[in-house]
C-alpha cells in the first residue's frame, strides 16, 4: 500500500487524474470503477477539465459503478446513476451505455447483483478503481462486519452511516436503508485501488485502514491485501498516522518514471 498526504483537495484530484490520464493513454479500452460521495468529486472535477483541454478521451472506455441506493426513482438526483451522470459523465465523452450500475429498482435484486458481478468479469476486469472510505471505515457500501471475500449485494446501512449521507438528502430522512454494492473480494480484483479521503471526520478510519489490524470492523483494512493500492489524503484525513513523516519521505523521494 502507498500512502501519499498532500496540502489539499486540488492536489489529491491532480495526482488521481495523472494516474486515470496515464492508464487511458496506455490502455484506451480501460474499464473505471466509479465511486460517489464527496471524496471522489475533486478527481471528477480534474479529470472533465482535462478532457475540455484535450489531454484525455473515455470515448472507448467502460465504467462501473462502486454502488447504488435501493429504491430511488430515476430522476431522484442522488441516485448514484444521477450523481456519476452529472459529475463525470455528462462532462466528457464516454460512449452511450459505456458506464453501468446496479439497478436498484429491479423486481429481483438477488439476480441483479449475480448479473453485474458477471458483466464486470465479461468487460475484462476493473482496471482501476477510485474509492472513498466511511467514518465507520466502510468502503463501497461494506458496513463493518462484512465479510472480506463478499461479493455484489444487498447490505442494510447502519445509522451512522445514513447519518453521514443526510447532508446529501432534502428532507434527511430520505436516506434509503439498503443499497447495491460491490463486495470486498469484489473491489479486491480491481487491478489499482485508488482511495480518497480528505478532512478530520475520516482521521480515525484512515489510521485503521492504513496500520490497524486487518479487520471486519473496518472494512476498509481489506486494502492492505492488495499488491497495487494507494491511498491519497490531505493532511487531516493522515492526522492520526503514526507513521506520516515516513510516508511523507518515501514519497518525496520516489521517482518521477514510477507514477502511481
């Protein structure tokens, strides 16, 4: 696992789009795993200025979605579909039908997660996947107690985590309770795992990630398997870590050539 702080949002955005940008100019054909939330928008935001300034195409690549809400009406704009379609979508050049999610309005649920599991394997694999990571220390929608080996599910949120997304919903009880997501063997497969987090509240999440156990309790540990995983923070989200001024060094001395 790389462990990369930054002064700010702009240069965690910047160093993820350089490694989104080098992937599509090597690989065209990549597939993108997609996350929401707030932690993921400033890569989103970097990576349409990009493609407005010519530097980058998605005209040939493919995009899964991390997750989705159950129950959410098509038009509802914090539906997953909606927040990728407006943030990223919408603002570059990806072919019609090139980015997918789980439906999470579909009569039978159980065969929808198969389904997408299936079409993710069809599509070649993820290349690489940007993700968040909860205060709880969930990633996707992997509550704590998820099994590390799940696959695409139905999971029921827990009520910090409808909490923490109410700033997302007017009124804020319409928070659904259960969602579509990924597993954790699922996002394991991805080939680079590129996780965002950025201010105070995710401080304690990142240091179990990052150097606690590897745990069901902070689903997000489950990084610490992968043979390709970074982690991007600003300097609140690294507060807690008791090796920051090592991650700092290692990164200021690492090779232009190597990139991420």
């Amino acid at each position: 696992m790389e462990v990369i702080i930054l002064p700010d949002a702009g240069s965690i955005g910047r160093l993820a789009a350089d490694a989104v940008v080098a992937l599509l100019a090597r690989k065209p054909t990549a597939v993108l795993g997609l996350a929401t939330g707030s932690s993921p928008l400033v890569v989103y935001a970097e990576l349409s200025r990009r493609y407005d300034a010519g530097e980058v195409t998605f005209s040939r690549s493919k995009g899964f979605l991390l997750d989705e809400y159950v129950g959410l009406p098509p038009e509802h704009p914090q539906r997953y579909r909606s927040v990728i379609r407006r943030e990223l979508e919408d603002q570059v050049d990806f072919a019609p039908g090139a980015i997918t999610g789980p439906d999470g309005l579909a009569d039978d649920l159980p065969a929808v997660c198969a389904d997408y599991e299936r079409a993710i394997v069809d599509a070649g694999g993820v290349d690489l996947q940007l993700l968040g990571v909860g205060s709880d220390g969930h990633v996707a929608f992997n509550e704590p107690g998820s099994s590390l080996s799940s696959r695409t599910r139905i999971k029921t949120l827990t009520a910090r985590t409808r909490s923490d997304n109410e700033r997302f919903f007017e009124p804020p009880d319409e928070v659904p309770h259960h969602v579509l997501t990924q597993g954790l063997g699922t996002i394991l497969e991805a080939r680079h795992l590129v996780l965002v987090a950025r201010g105070p509240g995710k401080a304690p999440a990142v240091q179990q990630l990052v150097e606690g156990p590897l745990s069901a309790i902070c689903p997000a540990s489950v990084l610490q398997l992968h043979p390709h995983a970074t982690v991007l923070l600003d300097d609140e989200a690294a507060s807690l870590l008791t090796l920051a001024g090592y991650y700092r060094e290692t990164y200021a001395g690492k090779p232009d050539w190597q990139g991420l």
